[in-house]
C-alpha cells in the first residue's frame, strides 16, 4: 500500500462527518507533506478543486495521488514566508 493511500485511510478512519465541497477550491499551503498533504488530499476526496502551494516542487506525490484519484489538482511553487510569493505585485 503507497502513502497516499495509508493517508487516505487515516483521514477516513478519523472522520465521522462527512463534508461536500463541490464547486469549491481548496488552497493548501506546505501540501506535499505531513499535515499538509492529509489535508489535500480530504480536501480532493470531499469534493474540492486543488491548489497546492509549496516550497518543494519535488514533492509531487501529494499531486500524482490526488490526481490518479480523478481529483483536480494544480501546484504552485510558493514560499509563504516570501510576501512576493503571496501577494500580487
């Protein structure tokens, strides 16, 4: 079983409720890791558009797994720390 599907599962198992968000757009700061990337990723499963924004393009997998889930996803390479990176010059 891959991590992303062990990720699945636990966000599964530790959630009763159930949320729909249809038609809305999810942006997930730190996404390709750790808390960052659960969140995504019952974000995707519950219905959201994806924008993931991190510092590591090389963390794809969170991406590639939302993706093979038949979820939209995009990432962006972002660096929150950065005021330029955020806001819109």
């Amino acid at each position: 079983m891959n991590e992303g599907s062990n990720l699945r599962t636990a966000a599964a198992r530790s959630s009763n409720i159930s949320f729909n968000f249809s038609g809305k757009v999810a942006l997930v700061t730190g996404g390709n890791r750790g808390i960052g990337r659960a969140t995504a990723l019952l974000f995707a499963q519950s219905g959201a558009k994806i924008v993931i924004g991190d510092v590591d393009a090389a963390g794809s997998e969170t991406v590639e797994a939302i993706k093979r889930d038949g979820h939209d996803v995009v990432f962006m390479s972002t660096d929150v720390r950065d005021e330029g990176d955020v806001i819109p010059q």
